[in-house]
C-alpha cells in the first residue's frame, strides 16, 4: 500500500528542545508546524501503514530574492534531518504507529512556488 500527498505548508525544521525553569519544552513554531502538518495527513485521509515502511520527502522553498537563479539547490538551514524529524513525529499515529518504523527515507530541498512538502510513504 502506498499514499502520496502534497502538504502546501511553509516547511519548517523541527527545533532544538528548549529548557527554562526547570522543564524542557518545544518551541511554539515547531508544535504547530506539527500540528498543521497532522491536519492536512488526516484531511487527506492518510492510511495507517503496518511494518516496515519507506518514506520520500521533497521540500520545496521559496527562492530569496538574493540567490542567483544559477543555484538549484538550497543549501542553507534548517538541515534535512531536521525537516525529515518533524514529519516523522508529525505521522506518528497517523501514518504509523511509531517512527521506527520507517526504515528507509529519501529526503531532498529544492527551490520552487508554492513552498510545500511532497510527500511518498509506502509499506516495505
């Protein structure tokens, strides 16, 4: 079984947890980022995939004004991993059960309008 969607949301990486006053918590941009994120899996009525399950991810960004168009790649921050860990933890419980799950994932940055996030699960 496999589920594709394209999520028209602003990529965002998951932050670094935040410590204050004797509690770590998660920056406000990342739980919605999360949050927005689950909203559009379950309004495209992701399925549940069992076992093992490989993912791709294509993240689209706004091109600065700045960036020569002889660039294709946006190479700057946030990292890949850090886009990749919050749509694994944005699917848990929707996509899968636990993001142990997924045991291959092919991510990549590319500039392009409208920014989003193309997104292939299929089970192994």
């Amino acid at each position: 079984m496999s589920f594709k969607t394209v999520l028209l949301v602003k990529p965002v990486g998951k932050g670094r947890p935040r410590f204050g006053k004797g509690r770590t918590y998660t920056d406000e941009k990342t739980v919605s980022a999360e949050a927005e994120i689950r909203f559009l899996l379950r309004a495209d009525k992701a399925p549940k995939l069992d076992g093992p399950v490989y993912m791709s991810v294509a993240i689209y960004l706004k091109r600065p004004k700045s960036i020569p168009k002889s660039r294709v790649f946006p190479c700057v921050r946030p990292d890949l991993d850090n886009y990749l860990k919050l749509i694994l933890d944005a699917g848990n419980g929707l996509l899968f059960d636990d993001d142990a799950q997924v045991v291959s994932a092919t991510v990549s940055k590319f500039y392009g309008a409208p920014e989003r996030i193309e997104l292939i699960v299929e089970s192994a």
